[in-house]
C-alpha cells in the first residue's frame, strides 16, 4: 500500500496534471478511444454477419465495458444494441448503461424486454437507476418497477421526487448507519453480510429516535477492538444539508471541506441519504457542460456526434439573435455612412474596431465574474467590491486605449499614411471619445449581466455567451455614434 501510495503523491499527481494540460487531446484515454472506435467501425462494416458478430464479441470482452460506454455514442444507433449484447456478463452491462449517454440508453432500451431492464435495474444502485430510468417513457417506467423488489422500487420513487439540481437528486438512499450502541463488531458483521450496498468512507451513527448523531470514519472499523461501541469513536458531524439544497451548494460544502460522504437530514433531523464524493464529481461535470454550453451557445445535451441538423437547430436560436443585431448595427451605420463630406461618415470606417475593442472588454469583466461565481468566491457581501474593481479595470481601459488610438488616428491622418479627407485633430478626438465610451458602456454591461441572470435564476454563464454579446456590440455602436455626433455638434459644429 505504501508504495501505490509513493507513486501517486499530491505533488506527483500535480506535476502530472500541469505536465498533460498542454495536449489534452493527446492522452492515455484519448488514444485509447480512437483506437477502439477504429475497431468498432471495422467491425460493423464487416460484409460476413458471423464475423461481424465474433469481432464484437471480442471486443466487448477485451475493453472495460466503461471504455466501450463511451464508444457507443459514436456508432449508428443499430449497432449500439449490438455491442451492449455481447458484452460478457450482467455485470458489465450495468457498468456500461451507467456510463453511457441518454441516446444509447434509449436505443437499447428500445431494444429490450421489461423483464431484461428489469434485471439490469436490480443490480444498480437506487440514485444511478433514477438517472437510467429517465430514459425510458414514463409508462414503461411503472411496468419495469412493478417487476423489481418492492423495496428497491421504493426507494426509487422517493429518490425521484426530488429534482436534480437538489441534494435529494444526488443522494443515494442506501447507506449504512446504526444505533450508538452498536459494537464495532456488530457493524462490521452486518456490513460484511449486505454487499449489495456500497460501502462509504463513513459510517453514521443514530441515537434511539433515529436522529443523526455522528459518523466513525470507515478505517475506525479496522484499528479499533471489536467490543467499542460505535459512540466511543464517533465524531461530530460539521456539515449536513436538506433535500432542497441547491447542488452548487452541496459542491461548494465537499470541496471546501473535502467531505467524502455528505449527510441529507429532513426537516427533525433524520437521515434520508448520502452524497458521496464521487455523486460531486459527476455534478461538477455536468455544472461545466452546462457552463461552457451557455458561454458558446448551444445545448448542453447535444453533441459532435448527433445528427447535423440536431446541432444547428440547437445554435440556431442563439445565432439569429447576433443576425438580428447585426442588422441593426448595419442599419445605424448605413446611415452615418450616407452623410457626404461630414466627418461621421469617416466615423463609420472604425466600427470594427469599436467592436472588437468592446466585446473583449465586456467578455473579460462577465468571465472574471462568473468564474468568481462558479468556484465560490463572490459572496454577496463581496459583490459591491467585485463591481467597483471590475468598473475601475473597464474605465482604465477605455482611457488608455481611447487616447492610444485616437493618438494614432490622428498622426496617421496628420502624416498622410492614412488620408481620411478630414480634420485629423476632429477625427482623433471623435474616436478616442467613442473608443472610451464604448469600453464603458461594454463594462456596464459584462458587470451587471451575471449578477441579472443569478438574480433572475439563470445560470450567470449565459452573460458571455452569443445574445450578450450581440446586445455589447450593438449598445456599443450606438454609444460611439451617440459621443462621436454629441462632440461634432458641441466643438467641431
């Protein structure tokens, strides 16, 4: 154990990290996966249906059925069903509908009798049953419960009452917890006779009401003498949540606090369930999915490998709206665009500038915010803090890059390398005007729109994704017109 443990230090393992960051796409698992997906495609395209078979077969019983879950996504929904037949056992069946994607699961389940998904669902933890379960109509549903143990469809049903962005959603409802009195033998027993149940890093502890009390610490099992109690080597539990807790709260209370298994009490104080660290994990992927679906615009539940016309009606929405303020952009400056012999109509040649200039200072202020959200360290009580810092870094920036470029509009204009037809010093000025309002008009809005969208109920993300930055390129080409037309009118008139 002391060696496994030397090979895989926390500073080992952060200098492997940081060693792998620069080429993520050329990973172990990375290449594990192009090299079976190339076996799956040759296999499948075999003309002879016998060899076809036998190189599935051989497959599915070389690869762990986790590997060959991910694989799956990428062949023709027929052949997904194939590959899930001939895995070896049930076993590794439920490894792999545990592991895969909802699309696979439906087009095996379609596949399948009740009496099969039945069986599947027997062998799976109840919280990982709810989460397969949702990929079958809600009929079918009440048939396949019906044909399982009374108990575990129970706990089933009361697992899926609860949402699943909730502690209830991720907790599992089998755990180990017993009496105060309980020796440490008689846990151990107990625990070594139930191995349908999956063993936590902490068994918690329960007074005769069946209140939560405490939790003794899964080696506590092994270094103390059988006869203890499990009162004498219980510790206190710090942290506990209720169903209703929102998941960002239940991933902020493990990582802060590192807690291998969260406790979920009801409302007296009596155990309902378990969060394990593993559950957190899988919620903090899902959060990140859904995160960087926001920032890029589309749906977070489709994929590369869905149909073609899936993924773009999944961006299309997003996309119609930066159609729309573009044509309002182009609208505004045909307009300036159409007054001959005034200087607004040279305005007009610097609004790509304008744009990018303000977008990238809009997207820098709303992902600072939002990655301050996301990992916990923008408290309420910060915000107002977070608000002047990021308002005075947009201001600075409006500033120093307005008057570097209306500087250099001017000496080009002035040196004849760039002739615009034009009083240079007015141009100059009009720019450096309108490139500073429009970095402070991008600020306002990068700032505001996360706290908007966390105040309305939508993931703050959403601030540096397309709509956001349609609404900044427009507001931004206004306010430049807006300051450019105000100084021509007020100095230069």
């Amino acid at each position: 154990m002391t060696d496994s443990y030397d090979d895989h230090t926390p500073q080992k393992a952060h200098e492997e990290f940081h060693a792998g960051i620069g080429n993520l796409m050329d990973s172990r698992t990375s290449h594990l996966d192009d090299e079976l997906n190339e076996r799956l495609e040759d296999a499948f395209h075999k003309t002879t249906f016998n060899v076809h078979l036998h190189d599935v077969a051989k497959i599915a019983s070389e690869y762990n059925p986790i590997d060959l879950a991910y694989a799956a996504s990428r062949l023709p929904p027929s052949a997904r069903h194939v590959l899930y037949q001939n895995l070896p056992d049930l076993d590794a069946q439920v490894a792999f509908m545990i592991n895969t994607d909802g699309a696979t699961r439906w087009a095996i389940f379609r596949q399948l009798s009740d009496e099969e998904v039945s069986s599947l669902i027997e062998k799976m933890p109840p919280d990982e049953a709810v989460w397969v379960l949702d990929d079958i109509p809600d009929r079918r549903y009440r048939r396949v419960l019906e044909l399982i143990d009374a108990k575990k469809a129970e706990r089933i049903r009361e697992l899926q009452k609860h949402s699943r962005k909730s502690a209830g959603g991720l907790m599992t409802n089998e755990f180990f917890a017993f009496a105060m009195d309980t020796t440490i033998k008689e846990a151990s027993d107990f625990i070594r006779e139930s191995p349908g149940i999956d063993m936590t890093r902490r068994i918690f502890v329960l007074d005769q009401k069946g209140e939560l009390q405490g939790y003794v610490p899964a080696r506590n099992l092994i270094v103390n003498p059988p006869h203890l109690p499990l009162k004498h080597v219980m510790r206190q539990v710090d942290h506990k949540v209720h169903p209703d807790t929102p998941r960002e709260e239940v991933v902020d209370l493990v990582e802060r606090y590192k807690i291998p298994a969260l406790p979920v009490v009801d409302r007296d104080n009596f155990l309902i369930g378990v969060i394990t660290y593993e559950d957190v994990v899988e919620v903090i992927e899902d959060i990140a999915d859904e995160t960087i679906a926001w920032m890029a615009g589309t749906a977070e539940d489709v994929s590369e490998y869905d149909p073609l016309l899936v993924r773009f009606l999944a961006r299309a929405p997003w996309l119609l709206v930066t159609l729309c303020g573009g044509l309002i952009s182009a609208a505004i400056m045909s307009y300036f665009k159409s007054i001959e012999g005034d200087v607004l109509a040279f305005v007009v040649f610097f609004v790509p500038l304008i744009n990018g200039m303000s977008g990238n200072v809009g997207i820098q202020c709303s992902t600072v915010l939002v990655r301050s959200m996301a990992i916990g360290v923008l408290s309420s009580g910060k915000r107002g803090e977070a608000i002047l810092k990021e308002g005075a870094l947009g201001l600075l920036a409006g500033v120093v890059f307005g008057t570097l470029c209306g500087t250099i509009v001017y000496l080009f204009n002035a040196l004849g390398i760039q002739d615009f037809s034009t009083n240079p010093f007015e141009l100059g000025i009009m720019v450096s005007a309108g490139v500073f309002g429009a970095c402070l008009s991008a600020t306002v809005l990068g700032v505001s729109s996360p706290f908007f969208f966390a105040k309305i109920g939508v993931d703050p993300a959403l601030a540096s994704g397309p709509i956001v930055t349609a609404f900044n390129d427009l507001s931004s080409i206004i306010i430049y017109f807006l300051i450019s037309t105000m100084i021509r009118n007020i100095f230069f008139q």
